[in-house]
C-alpha cells in the first residue's frame, strides 16, 4: 500500500483507513515512526498523526529521564 501512494498526495477514504491499519499493525509489531514514515515518504508529523487517529497507544520515547538514581 505505502509504495503506492505518491509523496505529498492527499491520503482520503479507504486508502487512508487501509494505510492507517497498516502503519498501526507496522507500529504494534515494534516499527519506529521514524522507520514507517521513511518506508512510505511521508512526514513525521503525518504518520503520528495516522497513529493517533487511530487510536494507538504510543510508546515513550525511551532514552535517559530525568528521575532520580536507583540506589
């Protein structure tokens, strides 16, 4: 589906629920945005939005946090 679409066209009704779907399982199975919005040239900002459109649960972003040392 994602090599199909042109970069920077419009994504409208049942292709966006079919890209939706696919980025979601893509995402679920362990996939970054990053990863899924080069694999399909599109932005960040649209397959987050895709994600969250669709009600995804997004993971953190990992990585160091501010907390306090475990002891």
């Amino acid at each position: 589906m994602a090599d199909q679409l042109r970069k920077g066209a419009r994504v409208t009704g049942n292709d966006r629920a079919k890209l939706a779907t696919e980025l979601k399982r893509k995402y679920s199975s362990g996939s970054s945005i990053r990863a899924l919005a080069e694999e399909t040239g599109r932005s960040y900002g649209f397959v987050h939005r895709m994600l969250t459109e669709s009600g995804v649960q997004l993971r953190g972003r990992g990585g160091a946090t501010r907390g306090k040392k475990a002891s």
